[in-house]
C-alpha cells in the first residue's frame, strides 16, 4: 500500500469513529469499528475491555519494543457546536467532528503507520499498536488497564496534537476536592457562619499564589478553580458547607506529596486529592527518538496538559498531527493536510530507529 492510499484509508477510518459517540466509558462502538479495521488488513487483533491491541507480524521476543498508542474516546460536545459533533464534514481542507483532532487523527496516523511497517522482518523492535480508553478521564481502564498485557516495553509514542513537535515533559495532574467549612443559619437574620466567604479567601489564595520551583521546561505549578457549590437548595440558609474543586499542574519539580502539604500549610478548607497517579513526566532529550525528531527539523517543548503518557513507567514522546489549542472546543476539526502530514511523520520519525542502518 503506498503512502498515499494509507492518507486515503486514514481518512475514511477516521470519518467512521466521528459518526460513533465515544465518550469516556462509553467507547465499545468505536472499539467494535477499530478492531474491525484492523481485521479487514488481516492483522490478529486482541482486545481488553475497550482497549485494542495488536502486534507487528514478526514479533520477536528477543528484540525491544515500541509501543504506538493514542485513545478513542472523547469529551462530550459543548453547548457552543454549530455543527453536528457527529456528522464527520469535510469542508475547506478541514474534517470537522467530535474528536477529530482530539486525538482520532493521531490515532489513525499511527494505526496506518503501524500497517506501513507491519510486515517487514527486519526490524530493530517490535511495535505494538494500542488503541485505548478512557484518557479523557483518566480512568482505570485504559491505557491503565492494558499495560500488564503487553510485555515489556522499551519506549512508547503517545499521539495526541502537538503540531508533530515533541513534547518530552508534561506536567503532572492533581485535582483537589476542597471544603470550607461554616455554620449553618438564617440568611434574614445575623446567624451562621458563611462557608462561602471561608471559601473565598482559600479560594483567592490559589488564585494569587505563586510557587516558587519554576521549571526550564514545563514552567511554574499552575493552579485553577473550576467548580464550587453548595449542598443549599433554598436561597435564604446560610450554608454550612461550600465545595470547590482546583485543577493543579504540577512541574517535576515538586512531588505531589511536597506540594500538597505547602497547599495545607495556607488554606483553611480540608484538600482531598483524586488521585496521585497522574505524575509529571518526562524523555531524555537524547533519547534515539527524540534525536530522530530533531534530525526532522521538530522542536522538543514540555506540554501543559496530561496525557496517558503519565502512567507509562517507560519513557514516552507525545507528538501528533493536529494542535492542542482545538482541543475541547466547539466545532473541533483537524486539517485533512495533517493527516497526512502525521502519518509520513510518524513513519519518517521511527525509520532511524527500527529500521537498519
């Protein structure tokens, strides 16, 4: 198959997974259509939940292994979509759909970079290609899930849209439920003690609050309120209890041990972690693939957001067609040029490495 009938096929495919709601926990639909995908190739395909796998054809056990990986699953639409989030449309050099960019063109590039190399013996590694769920929500059953299946892995590329650079560093994620704690009273009357205003001062202290470790890469801790309520049903109680949730991306330079207790140390409200799995996480910037990249004319950079690629204890180059920037918002698309452009890339970024010199 030349490269251009892979661009052709890439499209397609990704075209099907756009017309099929994907959203996190939700993705058997769009795992149905991969797997059958690949079968039609004539590729031996395993499956786990809703995790798809499959090895190369020569798979060698005595080599080291590549892992290809990138997700299936999505957010759900916004309320601000003008188009239907489901009806892929191509339009103007661009595809338009719910999880175009994010990241249904990385996974198809990397599914049909996986096919342009699957048959060849002479490869220096194996490669497996997965195609997981739930990265959105950093769920258990993902990429998570899938790890103790796969063997050894030696290095990954995890596709998501960086514009085909290389992030080599993302910061970690820490969401932090919060409670600020009051007296419950009449709102008529000078009763209570008001959760809220305890909230509020906690609250503008992460706003303003500068941590002092800057990293080179990844830059400073960056801290965000996103969601507070209370457990009021009725307007004139003064509430006893106000909830908030901070999003906080952490730099390698802090553990999130480290930094939690410096969060304690100045806020009233009780912090309770999610999860302490979604670690900052980086590759040497000489790594063999990195190297390759840089050979390319691509720029390595550490990425603000979390990907899968924190809970792979390999190391792991994020780098995808598509930009990060269209990630989330309405109207998603991904230009068809970088679909293109991301599967000769891909196939382009690994041939040093697998294939011999």
């Amino acid at each position: 198959m030349s490269k251009g009938n892979h661009h052709i096929e890439a499209i397609g495919l990704l075209k099907a997974l756009i017309a099929i709601p994907s959203f996190s926990k939700e993705e058997g639909k769009a795992a149905d259509t991969i797997e059958g995908y690949l079968r039609s190739k004539g590729i031996p395909v395993r499956r786990l939940q809703n995790n798809i796998w499959a090895s190369n054809q020569h798979f060698d056990a005595g080599k080291p292994t590549i892992l290809l990986n990138s997700h299936h699953d999505t957010v759900r639409p916004n309320k601000a979509y003008t188009l239907d989030p489901f009806a892929p449309l191509e339009k103007d050099g661009r595809l338009y759909g719910l999880g175009s960019n994010d990241a249904g063109g990385c996974l198809v590039s990397l599914i049909e970079t996986f096919l342009f190399y699957y048959s060849r013996s002479d490869l220096a590694y194996n490669l497996l290609l997965a195609a997981t769920a739930e990265e959105e929500i950093s769920g258990h059953h993902g990429i998570e899930l899938l790890l103790s299946s796969l063997g050894k892995i030696d290095f990954g590329i995890v596709g998501e849209p960086t514009k085909m650079q290389l992030a080599v560093a993302e910061k970690g994620l820490l969401v932090l439920d919060c409670v600020a704690h009051g007296k419950a009273g009449h709102s008529a009357r000078e009763e209570g003690e008001n959760a809220i205003y305890s909230a509020l001062e906690d609250i503008d202290w992460f706003r303003s609050h500068q941590v002092p470790k800057v990293s080179d890469l990844l830059g400073p801790v960056k801290m965000s309120v996103t969601v507070i309520d209370t457990d009021n049903k009725a307007h004139n109680v003064v509430p006893s209890q106000c909830h908030f949730v901070v999003d906080v991306r952490v730099n390698e330079l802090y553990s999130f041990e480290e930094l939690l207790g410096e969060i304690r140390a100045n806020v009233k409200c009780d912090v309770a972690p999610r999860s302490l799995r979604m670690r900052s996480s980086s590759i040497p910037v000489d790594h063999p693939i990195v190297l390759s990249g840089l050979r390319l004319g691509r720029t390595f950079y550490g990425s603000p957001t979390t990907s899968d690629k924190a809970l792979m204890p390999f190391p792991a180059l994020k780098t995808g067609p598509g930009d990060s920037a269209r990630s989330h918002t309405a109207d998603e698309f991904i230009f068809v040029e970088e679909i293109a452009g991301g599967i000769e890339g891909y196939i382009e970024l690994l041939k040093p490495v697998i294939l011999p010199i």
